[in-house]
C-alpha cells in the first residue's frame, strides 16, 4: 500500500525514467553511427599543408602498393585501387566478417594546384602519405620592404 | 551522468578496430585493421582467457594545419574471450600493412582426426 502511494505521489517519475532511456539510447545510436563511422571502402583521408606542400594520409590497412593508383589533375586528387587481401575456402567458417574488400575510388578536390611531377608517395603501416608540393604560382609570395 | 561522460571520453579515445574473425580445423584466426599502429606500439596479449589487443597509432601530422580531418584515432582496442578450445601457449601474432594476423590454434582434442576403419 506504502508503494502505491509513493508512485502516486509522483505520477511522471515513470515518464521521466523512460525519456531518460530514450536519450540513452540515442546516445549510443548517434555515437556507433557517427563518431566510429563507417566509411568501408571509401579510404578516410587527412589533408594538412605547410607553406610549401599539401600532405595527404590515406587508411589503406592490407591494401599493397601495386594496387594503388593515384593520379592528379590540376587541384583534383584522385586515390583509386583494390584491396585484395581477403581469405577464402570452403573449410573456413566465419564468425565475423567486418572487414570490406574490394575496389575503392575516392576523388578530393585540393585547396591550391600542385606539381604532380615532384608528388612523392610512400605506404608505410596501412596508411598511403603523399606530399604534394604546391605549384609556385600557388606558393605565397613574399614581399621585400623597401626603407 | 559521470558514467556516460567517463564513456565517451574512452569511446573518442580508443577505437574499436574491424575484424575478420575464422576458423578451419586446426585454428581461429582473427584479422584485425589497425592502420597506422607499428609493431613496437602494439601488444596482444591473453589474460583469464581474454585476448586484448591495444595498439597506439602513430600521428605524425599533429602539428600541421588541416584542411581535412577524418583520421583522428590514437589508440585501437578491443577484447575477446577465448573458448576452451584455444591452445594459449601456440597463439601467434603478426602485423603487417597495417593488418594484424592472430592465429589461434585449436587444442588436439578440438580438431578433427581420422579413424582407421579395420578391414
């Protein structure tokens, strides 16, 4: 009796309980979705630059550099190749297979034009690193001062 | 409140890597894609019939100024309970290409073997 009094006292603790599962949820939804997105086949990217180059880090974990293809055209950088390391057999059983191979393209416009001729491209622990020096006519220029 | 803060903090810290996980007669493999990590920052090891695996990703372009940000894993973690049926002491790992191989092999009593039918 003790109990249903206290429920009735506070009839919307009930509500408040659920939203608060509600929002729980969500939580959890938004942070898989979102904050671990998955981007399969469609190599992440970061893109930073100094005064003189643009440099690009491409995730390619178990992607071997004869099947990269990269080329530039102007200020469009395109990252394009296969990712051929997966197993197969009719003996094998799989538990979990989240790892997507395939074919990948990623094209990614650059902020300034760079010289494809002095790009330099290396892979080293699944990730592809490009330094892409920047064309002069791109380069700040500096001004002298006259006195 | 404390806890989901405490959660998320870890969660923006250490990544769950994609794995591929198998098995055929004599073993489990797990594949695991942990780019960027070097083999002098990865541990795998097995503790109370747990796998772990933690490995620190090298980010050399820290100090630069992005134009693009997709990247920003530091560390890559996850655990996994072993079956009884996992010989411990044969568990053998190797990174390469940023992929890490894991072979587990299956106790003798767990694999398959053949019996002679007599004639």
């Amino acid at each position: 009796m003790a109990q249903v009094r206290s429920e009735l006292r506070d009839p919307f603790r009930e509500f408040e309980e659920l939203r608060r599962e509600i929002d729980r949820l969500f939580d959890d939804l938004g942070r898989n979705f979102l904050e671990e997105g998955e981007v399969g086949l469609y190599p992440a990217l970061n893109i930073t630059e100094d005064r003189d180059c643009i440099y690009v880090e491409a995730e390619l974990p178990g992607v071997r550099p004869e099947d990269i293809d990269l080329s530039i055209n102007q200020n469009t950088l395109i990252i394009e190749g296969e990712r051929r390391d997966g197993v197969e057999g009719d003996e094998l059983r799989f538990f979990r297979k989240e790892i997507e191979r395939g074919r990948f393209s990623r094209a990614v416009s650059l902020p300034v034009e760079v010289d494809p001729e002095s790009a330099d491209a290396s892979l080293r622990d699944g990730i592809l690193y490009l330094k892409l020096p920047k064309s002069d006519k791109a380069k700040p220029k500096q001004i002298p001062v006259k006195s | 409140m404390k806890k989901v803060e405490r959660y998320k903090r870890r969660a923006y810290y250490t990544t769950k890597p994609k794995v591929d996980i198998f098995e055929d007669d004599t073993s489990i493999t797990i594949l695991a894609d942990l780019p960027g990590v070097k083999t002098e920052d990865l541990s795998v090891e097995v503790k109370d019939n747990i796998l772990s695996i933690d490995g620190k990703v090298n980010r050399t372009d820290k100090k630069k100024s992005y134009i693009l940000m997709e990247i920003d894993t530091e560390r890559y973690g996850r655990e996994f309970v072993l079956t009884p049926i996992v010989d411990q002491t044969g568990i053998e790992a190797e990174l390469k290409n940023g992929v890490l191989r894991i072979t587990l092999p299956k106790i003798k009593e767990a694999t398959p073997h053949k019996i002679k039918v007599g004639g």
